[in-house]
C-alpha cells in the first residue's frame, strides 16, 4: 500500500465531546477470507487508553489510563485513528465525575462495537507493573528466514508426543492496512496436543512482517492456521500490541474457557 505523507500537516483535534467521531469496521470483513462457518473461538480486545484527559467542573483537568474489553462475538471492531480522535474530545470537556466519563465510554463503544464493553479507569498510581510472560521464548533459536508473508504450511508439529505448551515471541510485526505504519508485538500461546516445533512456530511468526492487516484479524489468522494446521486439542493465542497515538490493541482468542492470562508487558 502507497501512502502520500505530507510532513508538518496539521491534525484538526476536536475541541469537544464528540461521540460521531467513532468509526466501525465489520468484523465479517476479516472473517470470511478465513471461511469460517462458525468462530472456533471465544475471546476479547483489550485496548489500553494512556492518553484520556477531561476537565472538572472547576476547570481543572483530570488523567487517567483507560482499558477497554470488547468481546470477540461482537459485530464490529472500531477502527483505532477514529478511536484516538474520539478520546481526544474528552481533553476539554467537563464530566461530573470519573463515573460519569466511564458511562459515556461505555454507552458510545457499545454502539459502535454492537456488544458488551467492560471500560475500567486508573490512577497512574493504581495501574498494574509489566508482565513476564511464562512459556518458552522462541527468539533466540537458531533459524533461517526468507517469508515475510504469512504461510500456515511454515507450522510443524510432531505426533511423536501429546504437550500441554506455552511458547512466546517478542517479533512479531505486522502493518497497519490504513497508513502502513509498523504494529509491534509480543504472541504468546498455549496449546494441547501434538507438540508444535518451535523452531517452525518463530519462522510463523516472522512471516507476518510484512503482511497488512488489523490486529484482531492477524490474531484470528494465527489462531485459525495453527488450529489446522497442528490439529490442536485445545488453543489461547494472545498478542500484546505496543502503542500507536496513545492507545494499544491486545487481542485474545481462545477455543477453552481459559482466563486472560496476563496483561500489560514491557513494551507496554
């Protein structure tokens, strides 16, 4: 995708709530190349708000980080640059008081995504430290690289013994299909059954550096190619996104009726 960059441009920011600033995206769009005929998952997006500002109703101006949960059976998804205009909206406007900014997020994000949105505010203070992730890093296995788009037929696993696994990667990078602009995360899995090669999962991996697409799509690929390919008894994939414009994107899929393992890591 070719994009014209105009250096210095000026972003007209609103001055006020404005709620008509949220945009939404089908998630069916995604889902079809899939050819899915039912979700193989359950799950969640949890976004995290660093950047969520207002006033009080003496002027002063309130900070907060926000994390939004959006479930996954939801009907669409809210494309993040209308996200970040809408929260921006909030810097001069005057709320009663932090419960009446969580129910105006909640009600607006439930329109736009068509289900249930779980919305909790934090103090600077109160908001959690970085995770470490459990499992086997991949990273520093020795491989050879040369697919940088996506390719299910990379993933191998061995019917010589049945696991129960984690394994996590600090490399994955996909690009955003609106600007282009590069999306850094960290994949994390758990997975029963045939034990999957690691060496092929990070080769998985990598093959998404160059491939356009939303978060929450590349993570129901990765769900889906391993579930196929690997013939997994059971599957979680989760992706914790690093931050583009205040906000990130960290979606969680899985076929169990397994907790979110985790949240904020160091990127975060």
């Amino acid at each position: 995708m070719t994009n014209n960059v105009e250096l210095g441009e000026s972003a007209l920011y609103p001055e006020k709530y404005d709620a008509s600033l949220l945009e939404s995206i089908a998630r069916n769009l995604s889902r079809d190349t899939l050819k899915l005929t039912s979700l193989p998952f359950d799950g969640v997006d949890i976004w995290t708000g660093y950047e969520l500002s207002w006033l009080t109703v003496s002027g002063k101006p309130q900070v907060a980080i926000a994390e939004f949960e959006f479930l996954a059976r939801s009907t669409h998804i809210v494309e993040s640059k209308s996200f970040k205009y809408y929260l921006n909206s909030f810097n001069q406007t005057i709320f009663s008081d932090w419960s009446a900014v969580q129910k105006t997020l909640v009600e607006d994000l439930q329109k736009s995504s068509g289900a249930e949105v779980k919305v909790k505010l934090f103090t600077l203070d109160q908001f959690g430290v970085p995770t470490r992730l459990t499992g086997l890093c991949v990273d520093d296995l020795e491989i050879s690289v040369d697919k940088y788009v996506p390719d299910k037929g990379l993933l191998e696993a061995t019917a010589e013994s049945v696991v129960n696994q984690q394994l996590f990667s600090h490399l994955l990078k996909s690009n955003c299909p609106v600007t282009g602009q590069p999306d850094w995360a960290s994949v994390w899995i758990e997975y029963s059954g045939m034990k999957i090669i690691p060496e092929s999962f990070l080769r998985y991996v990598i093959s998404y550096r160059q491939h356009q697409d939303f978060h929450e799509n590349c993570v129901e690929r990765i769900f889906n190619d391993i579930a196929q390919q690997c013939s997994t008894q059971s599957l979680s994939v989760y992706a914790r996104y690093t931050r583009r414009g205040g906000l990130d994107i960290n979606p969680f899929r899985s076929d169990s009726k397994r907790e979110l393992p985790f949240r904020r890591v160091a990127r975060q």
